[in-house]
C-alpha cells in the first residue's frame, strides 16, 4: 500500500480515537452528537502534527461543542450553503457563477475535515460523485465555449486515485475553448505524502495547470510539506496558496507573516485572506472584518509585495468575491489624490492636467526648440 493510503486508512473518524478531548464520559457522549451532524477525519500524518490540545492545528480539524451552537440558536445567521452554491448549479456538482468559468467538484472526501469548511453540509458523507456526474460536468463545459477556466475542487481532487485523475484532466484538456485548468486542494500540506512522482508525471501533461492550495498556520509547512510543493512547482505547476482567517489559529499579524514568509520559501504565492464564510457550525471560528483589514495593514509594506495577499469577502448568497482594502485613500479630487502610506504618512499624488488647459500656441522659436530637443540623441 502506497504510504498516503496508509495515512489515510489510519484516519480518526470516531470521537474515542480523537486526542487531547477531556475524558469526561459526558462531554464525550456530547461530542458524538456533533461527528453525527459533522464527520470527523484527520489522517495519521496531520494527526502527528498536532502537539497539544487548542493548538492551530487542533482547533481545525478536532470538533467541538460549539459546532452546534448555530444550530441550536434560532437567531443564528449562519446557513448550511452560505455560498449558494447549490443555486448556481446548472447541472450536479457543476457552480456556473461568473461568466467565463465554473467550478467542478470531482468528490466529496478530504484528507482532514476541516471544522471551518464552507461545505460543511457534504464533506465526509458516505457517496463519492459518480463517473455520470462528472460526465454531465464535463459536457456542460463542452457545451458552454464562454467557459475557459475551471477550477477542480470536492472534496479534494488529489484524492482522486492517479487513473481517474488523468481520464479527467485528459477529458477537459480536449475540450478546445477551455484555456486554463485549476486543481483547488489541501492535500499538498495536510498528506504530502500524495505527491509522488507518478502524480507529477500526470499533472505536468496538463499545462496549463495551476494548484490553488490552503494554508492557515505556519506550523502546517513541514519538511514534508516543503518536499511535495517543491515537487509540484518542480513539475511547472505556478502555486497558490489561500488562508482562511480563524479565530485564534492566525488572526494575529506576527502568525500571518511568518505563514507568508514560509508559502514563499517553498515556492507558494500567497493570493488570498478570505474572511470566514457564514458556514453552519462554524461562528466561533469568526473575526470582525476589521481584523483581516488590521492583518493586510501589518502585512503591506513590512514584508515585500509577494508576501501580501488579496483579503476578500465571499459574498453571502452567491455575490462573488469582493476584495477589500485597508483605508489607504484620504481624499481625491479633479486636483490631487492624497493617500495614506504603510506609516500612516500622508502623501499628495497630482491628478494629470488635461491638454486642453495646458496647450498653447507655440511660437516659431518654441517650435524650433522643441523639434531639436526631440532630435537629440539619447
């Protein structure tokens, strides 16, 4: 058995096998209630990351009690499909949201169930989707010539055994109107072990490919970790990484640039910050905006330009993606635009003159002048 399979065959999915839970009979009982409305799986080798109890990588994948809060509380805004997803799907599994491209979700299991997942309503449950679903995917792609990007996502595409992955990718790679393929995954830092040569072989027949992966903690990037992006970006695939913000796991400046730091020296361009989807079962993960416009405050200027990311909010409702910036504009006018720097210095950035107010009648002196400046040699 190849050595992912047997991380993934030795996962925790029963609240008795979870570590550092409080033994407290009751409290486990409790928590069952919870793996029965939001599975539960974290693969031996993420499991051997996590050192102590309310560490970052505890508080992402091991349930708690607070997971049914949202839906015990009838004031709760927090819904099971806060994307709408399920409403942009002109066929199974298939989002059509903006115009040129879709999202095709390949399968419904991850190596870790994340506790803060925005499809917290399907990962981990019994069913795979069918080769029939992909089909009908796939077809509607064929079909739609406006669509020149898909992104792959689940579940997580890198679950996908290495045969069907390629029948898939080969499928899509015929259709003629479709330019880019993305790969939407957390496999690479939470089982790197799925990065084999024989992955890479598959991938790299591709291009262009592109991986959008998932960080939140610094402690997540591992020899191990480092090896399979190296590999990926070896193979010719530009990385991507993207960081939901958590409360008490990276809403803190000093964590999320170590985090970016990191993504760079293993070849990751860190590309979003995404404020926490209003997911059921995940309010305690939740920060006030203000704390991701604070994070990209920190981040700008004090670190290069790579190492900041977009801070987006996923619109509720199927809205889209919305990027928000710190307050960085003071005031414009027709005349000026004053700006505000990383220090919180002002500065004034003169608006162009319009030629109209500047041009006047040259005189035959000017006129000479000017061609023999034009003339002169460089």
């Amino acid at each position: 058995m190849q050595e992912w399979k047997k991380h993934l065959s030795d996962s925790v999915v029963k609240v008795e096998d979870l570590p550092f839970v409080p033994e407290s009979l009751e409290y486990r009982e409790r928590l069952k209630k919870v793996v029965d409305v939001f599975p539960v799986r974290i693969n031996s080798y993420f499991l051997s990351q996590i050192k102590n109890e309310n560490d970052p990588l505890w508080k992402q994948v091991v349930p708690t009690l607070e997971e049914l809060d949202d839906i015990i509380d009838e004031e709760s805004l927090l819904v099971s499909d806060p994307l709408n997803e399920e409403g942009d799907m002109p066929v199974p599994e298939l989002v059509h949201r903006y115009p040129d491209r879709v999202l095709l979700m390949v399968n419904n299991q991850c190596p870790v169930i994340c506790r803060f997942c925005t499809r917290k309503r399907k990962i981990g449950f019994p069913g795979v989707v069918s080769r029939e679903t992909l089909r009908r995917g796939i077809e509607y792609i064929h079909n739609h010539s406006e669509v020149r990007d898909v992104i792959l996502s689940g579940g997580d595409p890198l679950l996908v055994p290495d045969k069907e992955l390629d029948r898939i990718l080969g499928e899509l790679r015929s259709i003629p109107h479709l330019e880019i393929i993305r790969i939407g995954t957390r496999v690479p830092g939470t089982l790197p072990q799925r990065v084999t040569p024989e992955l890479c072989d598959i991938l790299k027949k591709y291009h262009p490919l592109y991986f959008n992966m998932h960080f939140n903690h610094p402690d997540e990037i591992t020899p191990e970790v480092e090896r399979a992006c190296n590999m990926l970006a070896d193979t010719g695939i530009p990385l991507g990484s993207q960081t939901v913000l958590l409360k008490g796991v990276n809403d803190d400046p000093k964590v999320m640039k170590e985090l970016m730091h990191k993504l760079l020296m293993i070849r990751i361009k860190p590309y979003y910050i995404y404020q926490a989807d209003m997911a059921l079962g995940t309010d305690h993960f939740r920060t006030d905006v203000q704390k991701g416009l604070e994070l990209i405050s920190d981040l700008q200027g004090h670190t290069s330009g790579m190492g900041v990311p977009y801070f987006v909010i996923d619109a509720p409702g199927g809205g889209g993606k919305v990027r928000l910036l710190p307050d960085t504009i003071v005031e414009h006018n027709e005349k000026e635009i004053i700006i505000k720097n990383y220090e919180g210095k002002v500065f004034c950035y003169p608006q162009p003159i319009k030629k109209s107010a500047k041009m006047k009648v040259l005189t035959t002196e000017e006129t000479v002048s000017a061609e023999n400046i034009c003339q002169m040699p460089a």
